[in-house]
C-alpha cells in the first residue's frame, strides 16, 4: 500500500471539514469540522510514522522503534491540546447561547452586544 | 487484493461518507453521530498503521469523551431540532468551491517524492504499544507531558470560569 493512498485520505478529510466551515453557520457544527480536520492531520502523521517505519527497516537502521514513534508521540500531544481546546470552546459557545440565545455564527459577528 | 487493501479501502469509504454526512445533515445531532462514525473509522486506520495505542485513546477521548461533550451541550441548549435557514445561496457555493480548491491544493501539495511502500511484508511490531510510547513519553518527552498537564489544569479552571453565571 503506497503512503499517497494515505495522504489522500487525509487531504480529503480534511478539505471536508474546511468545506464544513466555510458553509455552515451553526457553531457547534463548525467546531466539529475543527475536529474533523485535526483528526486528518493526525491520520497523516501516522502515516508518516510507518513510512519511517518501513525505510528504517529498509536502511537497516539500528534504533527502528525510536524513529517510529516520533510521529505517534505528536498525536498524542495533539490529541491533548484537542481535549482542551474542546473543553474551552464549548464553555464559550454556551456563555454565547446563555446572551443571545443562539448559536449562529452571522449573529455573532460583532464581539460587542 | 489482499485483506489489509480491503480492510483500508472499507475504512476510508466509510471515513469519507461519514464526513461528508457531517456537513450535510441540517440536525446537529445526526452530525455527531456520523462524526462519532468517522472517528471509529479512523481508529480502524491507526490499527492498520500499527498505532494500536493511539486507536484506543482515540475511542477514548474523540469518540467517548469529546463527542458525549458535543452532544451533552446540544441537548442542553436544545439544539436538536432542524434549524439554520440557509438564505444566501452564493456564499454556500462559493465556500465549497473554495474548500474545493484547497483540497486538491493540498492533495498536490503533500505527495511525496518518492514512492514508499508501507505495511507491506512489514510485521510492524511493537512501535504503537504503551510499553514504546510510555518510556519514550516519559525520558525524552517528560517536559511536554508535564506542560501539557498544566495546560489541562488552565482549560479546566478557564472552562469553569467561562461556564459560570456571573
């Protein structure tokens, strides 16, 4: 399996969720489409991860497994910073729905009243 | 054909469909689910890509957590009814053509030079288990980890402060 099938992929997913944010207005749908390309993103870095996988193998390499999981520890950490962007995000969109008792975006496009 | 090509192709299409549901339906709550759908797709790749780790914290937190926290705000706010008329056509339009457009952009964009083959005659072994990633996590990555919990701490106290009725 060529690594381009995965790189695909994940442009796909995520071209999706950008085409999710530009036509949408509800709020939370957009935040979805947030997650939905973070997701693409840390497909490809797995990815990336097993083709350094497969040329260490291949150049014989001594330290295979440290070369592998550079790119699995930074999902990780993406994964981290997605829970929290989450957690803060979500709190303003109900802080937005608890004011205007809405959550579409044309309505909030000033940030005062 | 062999298993892993169509275990891939099912997987993506499923991925695929699923994402493109997500910005199609107009009730939120269906988009959670398909969303919730596309997640476990994308699990189902990181096992293929021998990140078993990574396709249970996956589970754990995408398809457990966060999107129990997606649709826990949705019903509070009583979001769950078809709403959001669409009045401007052009802007829908130019959007997904704009959209469009980067996504071929991109799909140009990331190829890479030179053809690699992967997961083929490959045994994988142990790169994605815990054992590999935790000492990796825990020597060269423990400054990270350990800012990484602080800026749990700050979303945590942030969310409350947010949430609050003042």
């Amino acid at each position: 399996m060529p690594i381009e099938y995965y790189t695909f992929l994940a442009c796909i997913i995520f071209g999706i969720g950008v085409i999710g944010v530009l036509t949408r207005r509800n709020a939370i749908i957009i935040f979805m489409c947030i997650e939905l390309m973070l997701n693409a993103v840390n497909l490809l870095l797995v990815a990336f991860s097993k083709m350094h996988y497969a040329k260490a193998v291949a150049s014989g390499q001594q330290d295979i497994l440290t070369a592998a999981s550079e790119g699995q520890l930074f999902v990780f950490f993406i994964m981290v910073v997605a829970a929290v962007e989450v957690s803060v995000g979500l709190a303003i969109i109900v802080m937005m729905y608890r004011n205007t008792h809405n959550v579409d975006i044309n309505f909030l496009n000033r940030l005062k009243n | 054909m062999t298993t892993q090509q169509i275990i891939f192709w099912f997987l993506s299409v499923v991925a695929v469909f699923c994402a493109i549901m997500v910005i199609t339906r107009k009730n939120p709550v269906f988009s959670v689910l398909y969303l919730i759908i596309t997640f476990f797709a994308i699990s189902g790749h990181y096992i293929l890509l021998n990140a078993q780790f990574l396709a249970i914290v996956n589970v754990i937190v995408y398809a457990g957590a966060i999107m129990v926290l997606f649709l826990f705000v949705l019903m509070l706010m009583n979001l769950n009814k078809e709403s959001e008329p669409q009045k401007n056509k052009y802007m829908l339009w130019s959007g997904a053509i704009a959209g469009g457009m980067l996504m071929l952009v991109l799909i140009d964009a990331v190829r890479p030079e030179q053809k690699v083959q992967i997961y083929d005659g490959l045994s994988g072994g142990d790169v994605g288990l815990v054992k590999n990633l935790g000492t990796r996590l825990f020597t060269d990555y423990l400054v990270p980890f350990e800012i990484s919990s602080i800026l749990f701490l700050s979303a945590m106290i942030g969310a409350v402060v947010i949430g609050k009725k003042d």
